[in-house]
C-alpha cells in the first residue's frame, strides 16, 4: 500500500477554508521568528504565503527550521486579524522534507530584493525564490500563455525549426560557430528563413524558441541568448496587415498578463500598458521631420525614439506608436520595397518598428515572395543566391504575399516591469562574459 | 484608402456555404487538369482542397496556372455530386498572387507521397506542403498544444532555459562544443538542472525547447537536434506520483490530437492509443525474469521491450507499460534510490521507462533532492561536487521531493503517426550527415 497523498492546501486558499478545519501546508520557510513565548513560521509555495503559528511544545525537533528548509505543516485554520488573508495556522504539526537549510546568499523574506546586480544573477537558483523576482518571470510565462491562445485561435500552427543551421547567410555577423561533427555549423540568430518557408506549407505559423547572437558589446538591452517569439503569416496585402495582426497579439499577451499573472503585476504594482484599438502610425520620413533630423539619416537614434514617444504619448494618448517604410537599405534583403500610396518611389520599404513608450520593441514587415525579387535583391547586396538555394526553392514553387514580426520575451518583460537591465528578467542570462550559472 | 481585404473562404468552410454564393478563396493550384472543354482547379489552402470548375473564356492569361502557383479565385457557391464535400466553385475569376511556379520536385497532388527519403528531406520546403506529411506535424502541433493545456491547469509555469551552457558536466559525452566569445561553451544535452532548479521557484516548471546530442550513430531514432517535452514537479512521494503525472499529460496530448488535429488523424486513417486510467507497472527484476534475461542485465534490449510490449498488449491489454526500478548506476547520478516496499535493499532506483507498442517513448523518475546525497552520489561516480556547484547550490537552500520526465516530441509523433523513421516527422532534422536545408 502506498502512503496516502495528503490533501495539500495551498496558501492562497487558506483565506477560503473552512475556520477551525485541519490543513496541510507545503512549502519553504520564507521567514521565522522566534518571540519570548510563540514563534511564527510563514511558510511560501507556489501560490502566496502563509502565517503559521507555532508554541514552544509545537516546535520540531531541533528548534525551527531556518529559512528555505522544506517542510509540511498539518494544523487549523484559524481566523487572525493580524495575518494576510484573515487566516493563519494554529497547532501546528511540522515536518521536514528537506534538511535544514543553509543560509541563502540574500534574504529572501525581505520585501525588496536590495543586492547587486551581479550577485541576483550569481545565485539565480535561490534569488529567483523572492516574490517579487519571480514576479517578473510569471508575467513572462503568462505572456507566452496568451501569445499562445491568440495565435491558435486564428489558425496559426506551432512550428519547431532548427537551431543548428549550415550557413552564417541571413545577417553574416555575430553568429556562435558550432563544431559540428568535424565541420563547421551555427547557431540560428532567428528562424526567419524557415518561418517563412513554412508560410508555404501552414500559411500561419508561430515559434517561441532560443536565438543567438554573438553579441560584442555589453549593453543592458543585449543577451547572447534570448527567446524570440516569432509568427509569419500569408496573404497579406502588406505591412499593415502585419501590424494589426501584432496588435491583436499584444492585446492577447496583456490578456494572459491579466489573467494568469494577476498576483504578480499586484507584487511589482504594474501598470499594464493599454493597446489601442488602432496603433497609430508615422512614416519614417515623417518621424524624421518632426524629431528634427537629416531627411537623409538612415536610421532613428534612440532619443528619436524617445522623443517620438513623447510625442505619441502627449499628443495621440498612446503608449504604442509605430513608425512605418524605413529605408530599404537598412533592412534585410527580403524586405518588400515599399508599395503605399504616398511616399512613392522613395527608398522605402513595407517595415516597421515598433516603438513601446519609446523604446523599440518589436521589428516587422513583408517580405519578398517572388523568387526573381529574391535573385534581384540578393545581386543588389553582392550576395550570392546560390547561398542562399534551399531557401530561395520555396519562392521558386509558389509562395503567397507575406509577412510577419518577432517579439523578443526578455525585452517584452523588460518594458512591462521597468526593469533598467533585460538581465533582470531573464532566469538564466548569457552575454559576453556570462556562461554560467 | 487601402484595397479592402476580401472576406476569404477556407476550402473546409465551402461545404457550409449558401448555394449561388460568391465566395473568394486563396491557396496553392494543387492540381490542374486541362479537358477538351472544361478544366479543373484544384485549390489547396491550409483547411483543405477545394474544386474550381473553369470554362475555356474564364482561363487567366497564360492558361491554367501550374501546380503550386499561388491564387486568388472569386467564385460562385455550386453544389456538385463528384466534388468532395459536395461543393464547387464555378465562374471563377482567376487571380496569381505569385508568379507560376516551377515543378516541384516531387508531386505534392498524388495521394501518396512516394518519393525516397532523401529527397523528402533536401526538398523539405516543398515536400511538407504534401498532404499526408503535413498532417504528422499538424499532429506535432496538436501534441503541444495539448501537453501545455493540461501543464497550464495543473498549475505549472513554464520555463525557458539556456541552451548553451558552460560544463558539459552532465552527461559528458556526445556534447557540440561552441566558440563562445573566444572560449569553450557547450549546447544543452537536457534541460535536466535547470528544471529541477527553478522547482525550488515555482515548484512545478515544463519547458519545449530544442536540445543537442552530438550522437555518432546514425540510427532511425537518433537525431543531433529534437524538441524536448521537459516536466518537472515538487512535493512527490516517489516516481509513481511523477508517472501518474505523465499519464495525464499523455491523455492530455492525445486530447490535444484530436481537438485540434483531426483532419490530420483522418487523411493518415490512424487508430489512436488508448490510455488505461492506471498505466500497469512492472518492476525491472520482474520484467528481465518475464523476458528470461539474465538477473544481472543491466538494461532491457530492444527484443526485450519489444517481448514486454506484446505481453502488456495481450495480457494486459494496454499499449503502455512502464518499468520501474532500474538499476541505480545506469541512471544518472541524480536518480533517487528505490524506496518501494518490495525489492527492498536492492540496487535498484525510483525511476522508471515508459513503453508504448514495446518501445522506449518517456524516461523519468524521482530525483535525490537532499545536498548530502548529491555530494555523495557524485563522489561515489568519481565525480568533483565543485563542479557543479552553481546546480548544487539550490539543494543547500532547501528543495522539496521532487521528480519528472522528458518527452521527445519526434519520437512521439513518430510513433503516433508509425514513422519508420524519426527524420520523417521532423520539420528539418540534423543528424551526423545532415546540417541542410
């Protein structure tokens, strides 16, 4: 026969049970603290924390258990104004399922997570522990959640494309070389070739994996690694229609923000970005004007963007601004040359960027999907389109007007919390001088 | 003013239409097929095929566009006996939305793709537009979806770890080495300590993700890159409460199968398995006495599963079976030792296999989650506690029992699907000789 399974209440539904009820609790000993005649154990799961009571004849062998020790707590559901919830746990019987604990690298229990930087990512393992971090990463995997839910609804198909690719072709720079069996390979930077070979065969397609990017400069917006979630789509007229798409997908992840983080944006006290029913749109010709730059800058530095934010902020009431038909130049070869009505024949493309209170924050557009538009802008780039061949024979075999965008998650997250350095909110970061832990 | 999107019809979706109607469809020219007075259209999008009837004065300029030409046709709703679903398109207005594509290197429109497999493989753009392949990815797909639902309600929280690591401490071998900014950095073999990590966060993580085997075989079953199905969980008794888990999350998936992907289930006509509502277990010792093995084997060969799977399909009628208590040092150093009351004191661990049809599908069990019994562990494998000490770290600060298994989603499909290799239900598979497309 096998031990029964306790019924294991978690500590957000303590504040539901029934009061003089027994309980069975489970989780780490976020703090403890021993007064002259009762000690207090609040003890962490998944869910929240709860307050337990413990008399002297109550405590386990060996006293309380340090913080972090993993115990079960068997006791009564007790109404109490002083704990969270209204409820705490009396008469305790207190069991260890760990040994105790040795002493975490940061307090955990204390509400504010004050150490450096460098020491958070040190001991990712054990500071990941403290609310308000994980905060961070469960708005993470509840945006995942509703990017998702979004995508599937509308007919997307989840793909998974390699990462270990032949060619460094799609950017040149920056790739990690892998050996691979004796030979040289690379790690992906982006599944952009094969999210749109498969635009042929699914017509919609979505992938949230790793991309790599050997990235030289030590920034707080650069990871060597990062998880890019990644959806092309066919049958679009053009870039617009890409962009709505994204704002339909925006407006879903804040969905699963809402609904499956609430207790984190409580934690941090978020204020959750609003979408509006239509972003609003500047070309890059325009943007340029009103910031004041060269009509012929390539580029938006970043206090154009800031200050394009303001300006979206103040005068259109919207977080998001999106600036449309950058150069061409600027962009991969398998950008679409621009095809609006205004603007024409200027050396603009059907692409944006878009800017998150002024940041940049998602990078979209259409592509090309006429094979000997392909040929033509490779030649134009002093590519070879031989290079290029396995990709170049889905165009070849008819493809659809398409397009698509990728999010990068860290980013994303970065923005939604305000956190100053994208390390903060990933759980295991890389970059030029971190490989571990 | 932008050209107004037409409200386009999915090929699934003509048989619901009013009859006279003027629908717009886009997709592929799946099949043409030109008679003395009349020609057929066959038009495949990402729901079905659709039947276009097309009079000599309806003809696109050109003709006929080839099979795989990309197309807009705007036509009349026509109720038909020999079209499937009962339904055609006449009076079509033709439209190409790429130019007319080149012969496909294998004929996507006969029902049975009867190519050889590396040409399947080299033409994978174009070869999983095929009807019958796609639908083993749309089975894929379907795999995830419903995998992530039953995680997602179970209160798990999904994770993203990094791929590329600093030691390739885990399982030494068959590790791709990467020139990480100018040092040594490894790609992950396994999530494996990452998970159990961040089950010290949030107790209960899953994470799909690609892993790396640089596997010198080149085997039906073996590939250099496949997504791992990882699930991990705290607060276990033992490996029976990891694989009642990993029954749920088998019902999961296969809901998941038939929800989402039924039309895939059709076109392949396959039977899909059932899961018992108790998976029967038998113990390694008692399995190797069942298939007359030597009682000192130290793992169960091929034959053997093969010989297990026939018995639990005909004795016990389930096409799974797992096995438990396998000996503890051909498991890894982090397996838990057996606890069961039978076979008591023997060599054996709390972990178990999965079969199904006879074959491998799930390794999993519980893990030790006591720092001493790592240190231990690890010392008795001659290996140095230190250098692991980032992984260690956690089990100092206090970790719950905790346990879980990795699902390879190739090798699951492929058996679904019975691939007779792995490569076919891969998107693009890597192997010792395959780095393209």
């Amino acid at each position: 026969m096998r031990r029964p399974v306790p019924a294991r209440t978690l500590a957000a539904d303590l504040a539901g049970a029934e009061p003089g009820a027994d309980v069975t609790l489970m989780g780490h000993v976020h703090r403890r603290r021993e007064l002259a005649t009762v000690a207090f154990l609040l003890l962490r799961d998944r869910s929240g924390v709860a307050q337990v009571v413990v008399r002297p004849d109550e405590l386990p062998d060996g006293g309380l258990p340090p913080e972090e020790t993993v115990v079960e707590v068997t006791g009564r559901v007790t109404p109490s104004v002083q704990a969270g919830g209204g409820v705490e746990v009396t008469s305790p019987r207190i069991r260890l399922l760990s040994e105790r604990a040795a002493t975490p690298p940061i307090e955990l229990w204390r509400p504010v997570l004050s150490a450096g930087l460098p020491t958070v990512l040190d001991h990712a393992a054990v500071t990941w522990r403290h609310p308000r971090r994980r905060a961070a990463w469960e708005i993470a995997a509840a945006s995942l959640r509703g990017f998702r839910r979004v995508l599937d609804d509308a007919g997307f198909t989840e793909v998974q494309t390699p990462k270990l690719v032949g060619t460094a072709t799609e950017s040149g720079a920056n790739v990690f070389p892998v050996d691979y069996f004796g030979r040289t390979g690379y790690l992906a930077q982006s599944p952009q070739f094969y999210k749109q070979q498969l635009v042929g065969v699914f017509e919609r397609v979505y992938e949230v994996a790793p991309v790599f990017r050997a990235e030289p400069h030590d920034t707080v917006r650069h990871l060597a690694e990062y998880v890019s979630l990644d959806v092309e789509l066919g049958f679009v007229r053009d870039h617009r229609d890409v962009l709505e798409l994204l704002r339909v997908v925006l407006v879903g992840m804040l969905d699963g923000v809402r609904t499956h983080a609430a207790g984190a944006v409580d934690r941090l006290g978020l204020q959750l970005p609003v979408v509006p029913a239509e972003i609003p749109v500047i070309h890059f010709a325009e943007a340029l004007r009103r910031v004041g730059a060269p009509p012929d800058q390539p580029d938006l530095a970043p206090e154009h963007e800031r200050a394009l934010g303001t300006w979206a902020r103040e005068e259109l009431g919207s977080d998001l601004l999106a600036v449309e038909g950058y150069p061409l130049r600027k962009r991969p070869f398998y950008t679409h040359p621009w095809t609006g009505a205004r603007f024409e024949g200027g050396p603009w493309s059907n692409s944006f960027d878009l800017l998150f209170r002024g940041v940049e924050l998602v990078t979209g557009g259409q592509r090309l999907h006429r094979h000997p538009d392909y040929v033509s802008a490779l030649r134009a780039r002093g590519e070879a389109p031989a290079a290029f061949a396995a990709y170049l024979e889905a165009f070849a075999h008819g493809m659809p007007p398409h397009g698509g965008f990728a999010i990068g998650l860290e980013r994303w997250v970065s923005r939604l919390v305000g956190a100053s350095n994208v390390r903060e909110v990933t759980l295991f970061p890389r970059d030029l001088h971190r490989l571990e832990p």
